[in-house]
C-alpha cells in the first residue's frame, strides 16, 4: 500500500490538479516542475543513504522509506495554488499540509510515514513535542518514526545542497532578492554557524547570510554517509566558494572554513547515527 508506485501516483495526482488550475502562470509551472525534480531528487539521495546506512532494512520498511521521500513536498503545489492563485496567506506549513492531505483525503494512519513527512522541515527537536508522536506507544513504531525522518531531513536537504552547486543561477535568483548590503555576514548568523547550529531563517539579512544558512545544514546531518555524500560530490565546497566569493569579511570567512572542516572531518570518523 505505501510504496513507490503509489507515492509515484499520488504525487502526480497533486500535480497536474494544480497545474491545470494555475493557467497562463509560467513562473509557478516552473517552480512546480522544480518541485517534481526536487521530489525525484530526494528519492534517489534517500534510497542511497537507506542502502549504505541499513543495508539489511526489510523491504516493507524500505517501500514505506521510498514513500515519505517521494511524498514529502507533495503539498507544495496546494500552497502555491493558495498563495499565487488564490492570493491568499498559507498558514499552514507544507509538511503539515501533506500530513493532514495524506490522513483526511488518503486515509493514511501509518504514524511514522506521516510523522515523518510532518515534521521533515521543522526544528530537530519538534518532533519529540508533537502530540502524535507522543502517542505512538510502541516502540518499534517510535524508532522507524525518527529513523523515517532522519533519512528523510538528510536526504532532502543534500539533495538542495547538490542542485544549489551545480547550478549557480538558482542561487543568484536568491541572490537578485537581496538589494542591499549582500557581502556582509550578520553576526546572529555567524554565531549560530560558529555554535555549530542551524541558521534561522528569519536572521537571515544578506545574500551570503543565505549561502551560510545552506552550509549549517550540515549541523542538521544525522548520518555518516550523509556527509560522505557531500563531500564526494564536491557540492559543499562548491557552496563554500561561492560563500567565500561574495564575504567581505576575512575573519569570518576563516572561521566558516576552520569550523566546517573540522565538522565534516570529525564526524567522517564517527559513526553517528
Ligand atoms: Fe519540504
């Protein structure tokens, strides 16, 4: 039931829904087609961390696994239906949307498949506050709730890390929204980056405050293979050039580079999951 072939239906489903509905609107068909490619992305990062981090994960468990990582942005083309056709505010986030689409329009009650795509965006710790992870009693149940979210968080932000790298254009579309100073590194920003957590998005002040909010999401890894995969690809230091391309400040940039190292370096030794 949860598996490949119905996350790949369902999906599509959401998609051309929306897409007929957003006529003559070429900016949000290019987003959506993004959207698709993004999907596919984190379902091949995803599958590629599952086989190297549990080789031996029964198979119901890896269709469940293909699942969330298909699935996880399937409500992005409502929100983009609500806000640019609608023109209306989306209070709800996008993983709280497809966990309330995949519950009341699909009647999906797997905890751990929802759970996961609830919560692959939020803060790390937001899950464990959540009500109904709180009451899955079973343990078994509890453990594939984080182990479907760890996977689905690593996966989906190496594979933004990859697109990012290797194609700059998208991140000079970011960069063309910042007018003002976009060299400079805010401190907030530095000093989350330099307490090796998570940039918040609303510190964000610069273009380059943004390519560092890309680079801390490296503190957000569950997995060994996670920062293997970054590495062999080359797309961390492709975004850490960038960074350091645009920075105006020495010290900071040095700093960015020192920590980063160290981090990828230290956890490379460890396994950690
Ligand atoms: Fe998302």
């Amino acid at each position: 039931m949860y598996n490949l072939e119905n996350a790949r239906r369902l999906i599509n489903q959401e998609y051309l829904r929306y897409f007929k509905t957003i006529k003559n609107n070429e900016r949000t068909h290019i987003w959506f087609r993004e959207k698709i490619e993004h999907s596919n992305d984190v379902l091949k990062v995803g599958v590629d961390l599952v086989k190297k981090e549990y080789p031996d994960i029964i198979q119901e468990e890896f269709e469940e696994l293909q699942y969330v990582f298909l699935l996880h942005d399937m409500a992005r083309f409502r929100e983009a239906y609500i806000k640019y056709y609608l023109e209306e505010e989306c209070v709800e986030h996008h993983g709280e949307m497809a966990y309330n689409i995949l519950k009341d329009e699909i009647g999906c009650d797997n905890l751990p498949i929802l759970t996961a795509i609830k919560h692959h965006g939020s803060l790390p710790h937001m899950v464990y506050e959540d009500e109904v992870y709180i009451s899955i009693k079973d343990g078994d149940a509890k453990n594939r709730t984080i182990k479907y979210l760890k996977l689905v968080r690593d996966a989906d932000k190496i594979a933004n890390m990859e697109i990012f790298a290797r194609n700059t254009k998208l991140i000079h579309k970011i960069n063309s929204t910042y007018v003002g100073n976009r060299m400079g590194i805010t401190d907030k920003v530095y000093d989350s980056f330099c307490s090796r957590e998570l940039v918040n998005y609303n510190d964000v002040r610069t273009y380059v405050d943004y390519m560092i909010l890309f680079l801390a999401w490296i503190f957000d890894f569950n997995y060994k293979s996670s920062f293997a995969y970054i590495l062999d690809s080359g797309s961390f230091e492709k975004l850490l050039d960038e960074t350091i391309l645009y920075a105006d400040d020495e010290e900071k940039i040095d700093g960015l580079q020192k920590i980063s190292r160290e981090y990828i370096y230290s956890k490379l030794k460890h396994n950690i999951a």
